[in-house]
C-alpha cells in the first residue's frame, strides 16, 4: 500500500536516531514503537510537519491547536539540535499554517527556538 503523501526519504533519514517519543519522552517499548507523524495530517511532506511519537501517542492525538503548537516545538528543537537546514518548502509550510503551529502570541518563542 501507498500511503498518501507520505514522508520523504531525506525527512524519514532525520529521525533514524531518534530514540523517545516528543510527547511522553519514551522509547516506544510497549508503546507500539516510534512513529512518524503528520503534525497537521497529510497536507505536506515538511519536516516541518513531522514528529516523532510512539504508537501509543500517535494513536491518542486530538488535532486541536494547543496539540500542533505543543508537538511542533518539539519538532523545531529537535530539528534545530541535529542541524537541519530547513527548505524552502518548510518555509513555506510554516508561512502557510503559521496560526496553527505557532500564533501570533508565541512569536518570540519561535524566535528563540530558531
């Protein structure tokens, strides 16, 4: 099976290391294993968009706006600490879904981070 818009290769390869889970902090053990998820679903292939979660998280997310801002820290620390250089299409993801991920209220935060 396909799935669509899956994640690339080069945004998979980021979390090859990755060993706990973004929102319990646990290493996916009888948790279902570690997962690649789609912060805001299957609307881009982003690195900007990706998280790592356990299966037990993974299955457990709301999609409400304090959940995408919560994970999406996550993703940009974690980003940030393997020294990724972000795309032109992260830009742009993050352009577009600005309000979801981060709002106006958290801008300095995102600042800091990056």
């Amino acid at each position: 099976m396909k799935l669509r818009n899956a994640f690339t290769q080069e945004t998979r390869l980021l979390y090859l290391y990755q060993t706990s889970c973004f929102i319990c902090g646990s290493n996916g053990n009888d948790r279902g294993g570690l997962e690649i998820h789609h912060i805001l679903g299957r609307i881009s292939k982003s690195a900007f968009n990706s998280s790592c979660l356990c299966g037990y998280c993974h299955k457990g997310i709301c999609h409400n706006k304090e959940e995408h801002r919560e994970i999406f820290f996550h993703t940009i620390r974690f980003l940030k600490q393997i020294n990724y250089q972000p795309k032109d299409e992260d830009w742009e993801f993050l352009k577009e879904n600005f309000d979801e991920l981060v709002g106006e209220e958290n801008k300095d935060k995102l600042l800091k981070v990056l």
